[in-house]
C-alpha cells in the first residue's frame, strides 16, 4: 500500500506555487464578494444586465465569502473548491443564457475553477495522492 508521501512526492516550488496560485484565487473572490456585499454600481448594473435580481447581491456575496474561507483554509479546502466549482458553474450558465462574449466573460469561471482547483493539487499533497498524474 502506497502512502501519501509515496505517491505524491512533495516538491518544494509545487508547493510554493500552489500558495501563491490560491492565495491569487482567494484575493480575486474577497475582493469580488466584498464588491456584492457594497454593492458598488457596477456590480447592480452587472446584475440587471444578466437577469439577476438586485436584491440577490448581497446573499451572493456572503456565499462567495463563505465559499471562499472555506478554500483559504488548509483543513476546508477541498470543500472550499467544491463548492466554488459549484458557484463558478452557476456563473457560467447565467453568462451562457445573457449571450456573454465567450472568452472574456463566459469562459472566465472556467479560467478561475482551474486555477482554483490547480492552486490546491500543487499545495495539497493528499489531493495530488488521490489524482496521481502518471
């Protein structure tokens, strides 16, 4: 039986890497569900421009955050990811049924989740032994 230290061997700059790529993540999704908790005029123009109710604003910015300290936290990251993987779809619906230009605004939460999910194999080594790359 294979440990976790032998399958997935830590190396330091993955490690490193890793940090640095969530630690991006996590600043990008406080500041965007700071900007909801606000919400600036931005963010009420966005939401009326993709169908989405104003009142909602703020919910969805305390479920950003919620999501997100979940992510920052070593022990709750993987639920952390989950669930932002799960926020991020439901962003690139609502930007599937506005019309949203496909690089820029549809495929952005596509861009975050991997950078999401590939913040957390690089620094998680448990993650890295369940989904070895061979």
């Amino acid at each position: 039986m294979q440990t976790t230290a032998d399958a997935a061997p830590a190396v330091p700059w993955w490690v490193w890497t890793g940090r640095v790529l969530s630690g991006v993540v996590v600043l990008f999704l406080v500041a965007d569900g700071v900007m909801k908790l606000v919400p600036l005029d931005v963010v009420v123009e966005t939401q009326e421009r993709l169908g989405i109710a104003v009142h909602l604003a703020r919910p969805l910015g305390v479920l950003l955050l919620a999501c997100t300290a979940l992510y920052a936290i070593p022990r709750t990251a993987l639920l952390g990811a989950v669930l932002l993987t799960g926020y991020l779809g439901g962003a690139i619906a609502i930007h599937l049924r506005a019309g949203s230009p496909l690089v820029s605004h549809l495929l952005f939460g596509v861009y975050l989740g991997l950078m999401v999910w590939g913040g957390l194999y690089l620094r998680d080594a448990r993650l890295r032994a369940l989904l070895p790359l061979r």
